[in-house]
C-alpha cells in the first residue's frame, strides 16, 4: 500500500484518520491533520489518500468545514485582492501572513487535541503557503520570506489584505565638505518640525542636510511615498568636515514605487547636484543586514584638530606622550546633555602628534576609538573630560577647526 511509505508504517496515521472520519472536515483540513508527515504531496491528496485506504465517505464540502469554513476554496479571491494591494508598486519578491479569529484557530487545536495527531499544520501555515503558491503563479514573482519587496497579510476576519511595503536600500560613503552640514534632517527644537516663525515655516534648525542631499534624486527616482532614513557609521559635528574615504552609510527609501533604481546615473545626479558640500562614493545595493552592520560598528578614527593655546610645542608633545594609551573618563559633553544620557565613558587616544605650529596655534593629527568626544578631550569641557589635553599641558585651549580624516571601519 502506498500509505506505509508515505505516511506511518506503523499505521498509526490510519488511526489518527479513522478518529477524524465523519467530522465535517474539507480536504484540506482533513488533509492538515497529517501535513508534516511525508513530502511531496498537498494536504487534499494526503485526505485522499487516507479516505482511500479506510474506504470511508469522501471529506465534507468546502463551505461545510467546521474549521476553516471554507476559505480554501476562495483562495482566489484573497490572490485578487493582494494583486489589487500592489497596483501601483514594482515587485519581485513576496511573502504572504494573514490574521485570523483566535476562535477558529481554538478551534482547530481542540481538534488536533481530540483526534490525537502529532503531525497537524496550522491552518495559517498552510494558507500563507497556498496563497502564495498562486500569486507565484499569477503574477511570476517569488514567494519566500527572505528579502521580499513586499508583504501581504491577509485579515480573515475583516476581509482585506494589509499590504507592506519593504525599503529599498542603498549603501555607499560620504565626504562632507561644507562645515554647515549636520548628518541628518534636524526638526525646529520650539516647533518640533510642525513649522513656526522660528524655523521659517520649515520645521528645520538648518535648511538641509547630508541625509536630505543624498536622498534627493533616490526619492525621486523611486517614486518613494515614505521619505528616507539615514544610518550612519556614526556622525561627525555640523561645523566638522569628513573627509578621507568617507563615512560608511546607509539610505533607506521609504515605501518606494520603483525599486529597480539606475544606481550609476543616480550617483551622477547627485554628484552634480551636491558638488561643493556632499560627495558620495562607492554608491552599491544594501539591504537591512547592512543597515544592523553599520550602526553596531565602532571603528577607530582619525582627526586633524586645530587648536588655540599659548603654549611651547615641545609641553604639547609631552602631554601627547602622557595621553597616549591612557584612560580617558568623559562625561557626557555640556553641547550634548540635552539630548544624551548623563554618563561617564571611558575612552582612548591610540595616536597623536603636531603636525604643525606657529604663534599660539597648532595642529593635531590623532587618532581615537570610536566615541571619543575630540573637541572635550582637547579643551577639558570644564573638567567634564578626564584627563584633557587643556589640563596635562596647563593652559587652556579652544578647538578651531576639526576635521574626521579616516573612519577606520575596514582594517583587520
């Protein structure tokens, strides 16, 4: 008999069907009971099987199931309307849920619980599945849960189909050359981004940013009705320039339209566009991972520092060699408090020398672990940074300049 080999050699499938014969269950359902035993048939040809070999009464009519209630049998129209959902929108890859009355799926539990099956599949396991077998073949996109374009969750109860739409992403680094820059869009602090006299009717404490110049032609481009969000390997201050290789980032285009973007043209547009302030570089395809990978990375990084102070170069480089290696205990800086949690952090100055001096100037080349507040450790911040730069040499010092250099994010 084919069934000992598909199902249970032992037949204790045969029981299980035997116990479960003569509920009014659709084929697909009776079908279920037994859906994580064997491979390679449906849950309609496993109840077909199964009534065959107990030469019992076919399973009960769609409409008539005590479980599902028929909605197998309208899978159709759930496919109709997740087609209709994503009009409008460009798709290659899906996945479907849905969301069902915690009645019916009660329901189905006692059953599983009565009949005494070890192999049953959910009902909504088995819908998804189904559901996205016929959009696969309707419309010729993949159905799977990994990476999709967009997600359709189907509500049983209230019989729509919530649609979302997945970001696009796109990675690349970015040299800010404008010292009016910040990293990202900054909301009126008395408006809070409504708009008021303040900020012009803007909303905005500066007319634009990195993240608004380099969005700009992806937004476009991508018909996206959700904005943009930004994610940076960290930021560097308004008035400081990145320069080096850049600052790793990460553009997430919010519920876009097209997704199939010309990467190469658009890097074009943006580099003729933001000539002056913003150059983005190795502009490539990204997905969520990389967004995860660039905000949890905490690279070293490398400074040019401008500093005021009346002090001999040679008392500068002897603090130099004091600083390096030790511990350095900053609490959160005086310009950040607001918006930071008040705390002490422990960082490192890794290298450091005068690359240039003159009469009550010099410039410093350093390098830091990541999270190292450049301009406190220099300046002291009022004894919030310990030790400081200002404090080993005795006099105190004001920062003039600072630019990020090198964001060592690829070494080792």
């Amino acid at each position: 008999m084919a069934l000992a080999t598909t199902f249970a050699p032992d037949g204790t499938a045969l029981d299980v069907a035997r116990r479960a014969v003569g509920r009014p269950l659709c084929r697909e359902c009776f079908g279920r009971l037994f859906g994580r035993l064997g491979h390679g048939l449906t849950n309609p040809e496993r109840a077909d099987r199964l009534v065959a070999a107990l030469g019992a009464a076919p399973p009960a009519a769609d409409d008539d199931c005590s479980v599902c209630g028929g909605v197998f049998s309208r899978l159709g129209t759930w496919a109709d309307r997740s087609v209709r959902a994503a009009e409008g929108f460009e798709w290659h890859r899906f996945t479907c849920g849905s969301r069902w009355d915690p009645e019916r799926l009660a329901r189905e539990e006692a059953l599983w619980t009565e009949v005494g099956t070890e192999w049953g599949e959910s009902i909504r396991s088995a819908f998804n599945r189904e559901l996205g077998k016929l959009l696969e073949k309707r419309t010729g996109a993949s159905g799977g849960p990994d990476d999709p374009d967009l997600v359709f969750l189907a509500d049983l109860p209230v019989g729509r189909v919530e649609l979302t739409v997945l970001p696009v992403y796109v990675q690349g680094r970015y040299r800010k050359l404008d010292r009016t820059l910040p990293q990202t869009r900054w909301p009126c602090r008395r408006c809070r981004g409504r708009g008021c006299d303040a900020c012009g009717g803007t909303g905005k404490t500066y007319p634009t940013s990195v993240e608004e110049i380099v969005a700009a032609p992806f937004l476009t481009a991508a018909g996206a009705e959700g904005g943009s969000r930004f994610h940076g390997m960290g930021r560097e201050d308004i008035d400081a320039r990145m320069l080096g290789r850049g600052r790793p980032f990460v553009l997430e285009v919010v519920r876009p339209h097209v997704r199939s973007l010309d990467l190469g043209a658009l890097a074009a547009t943006l580099a003729r566009d933001a000539a002056g302030r913003v150059e983005v570089l190795d502009v490539a395809p990204a997905n969520a991972r990389d967004v995860v990978r660039v905000k949890e990375a905490a690279p070293e990084k490398s400074y040019r520092v401008g500093v005021e102070g009346e002090v001999p170069v040679a008392k500068v480089n002897e603090a130099l060699l004091l600083a390096l290696g030790r511990a350095i205990a900053q609490r959160t800086p005086t310009r950040v408090a607001h918006r930071r949690s008040d705390r002490v952090r422990t960082r490192r100055v890794v290298a450091a020398r005068v690359a240039e001096a003159s009469d009550g100037r010099f410039t410093l080349e350093i390098r830091t672990e990541a999270g190292t507040y450049v301009k406190e450790w220099v300046e002291g911040d009022g004894g919030r940074t310990e030790p400081s730069l200002a404090g080993l040499v005795g006099v105190p010092l004001k920062v003039e300049f600072l630019d990020v250099t090198e964001i060592h994010d690829s070494e080792g």
